[in-house]
C-alpha cells in the first residue's frame, strides 16, 4: 500500500523547482496533501503573493502536467508560534500522513523528532530554480517568465502589472 505524503512550502512563488518535488513525491505516495505555509502573509518582499494566490498557482501548474487532482489537496497553514504548536496545527488540518518530503533543516528536525519518516527530494537547479530567484527578477524587472510554469506565470503577470511588487518592504 502505497503511503500518504505531505509537501510544505511557502511558495513564494511556485517554480519549477517545486514542481520538480511534487512530481518526485507523487511517484512515491498516493495521496499528497501541499501545505501552503506562511499562509497569513503577503503584500512583503519575501512573501509578495496571497494564499490563495498561490493555491491556485501550485492547482493550475499541477493540472497542466496532467497530474490527478483527486491525488493531491491543497491546505493553507498559517505560521504558529512554536515550532511544536505548528506541528500541532499540521496534524489538525491534515487527517493523517506517513512521510513528509522536504528539504527545510528545520522541518527536517521537527518530523525526525516526531519519528515520522523524511524523504528529501533531489533539487533541481537549486542555483536557477528558488523562490528568491524568482522575486528578485520580478523586482529587477529582469525576465522571470523562464523560471515558472506557464500556469504560474498567468497568475503572477497581472499581479506585477497592477504593481504589487513597487515599493514591497
């Protein structure tokens, strides 16, 4: 039987880095719950995109892959105070979970110490491919399209265009 997986990220935006992870968790799992961390934060430099935004980000690119949407549920998860209060939060809104992929050290440490097993996804083009990337071109007005997918990139376009990203702190 295969086991259920849990994928946390902020997603700040969603890249092909990501999709990468998903992709490698999902050969491994038959059922992925996403957690979208961060979840009360946006409108900042590190954290420029809504929840919902990017739910619809991580659903969209996911579906253009033709990945099974009855095999993956996107969750919000605000941030706790503590780190074992959002372990916590992380059991209340996921129903039940046998691995966690990730390659957070902390996120790694946390479900160690909790006996739950990690499985780290190998990074694709780390260098290329991060979050940080990806902002720091939209910020630069440098090209920033080559680095998400096409789903992602009709999210984040309008976004820029209604100027969010002028004077983030």
């Amino acid at each position: 039987m295969m086991p259920v997986g849990l994928f946390i990220g902020r997603f700040q935006p969603f890249h092909y880095g990501h999709l990468s992870s998903v992709k490698f968790a999902m050969e491994r799992v038959k059922q992925l719950y996403i957690l979208v961390g961060s979840s009360q934060k946006s409108h900042e430099s590190k954290n420029p995109f809504t929840a919902g935004e990017r739910i619809l980000m991580i659903r969209d690119a996911l579906i253009d892959e033709k990945i099974d949407p009855s095999r993956f549920l996107i969750i919000p998860v605000p941030d706790a105070i503590g780190h074992s209060v959002w372990t916590a939060l992380i059991d209340q809104v996921v129903p039940s979970y046998d691995v966690v992929f990730s390659n957070d050290r902390l996120t790694i440490q946390l479900f160690n110490e909790r006996d739950v097993d990690v499985i780290e996804p190998p990074l694709h083009d780390r260098m290329k491919y991060s979050a940080t990337e990806v902002r720091r071109r939209i910020s630069m007005h440098e090209d920033w399209k080559p680095l998400v997918p096409p789903a992602v990139k009709n999210i984040i376009a309008p976004i820029i265009e209604k100027g969010r990203f002028n004077g983030l702190d």
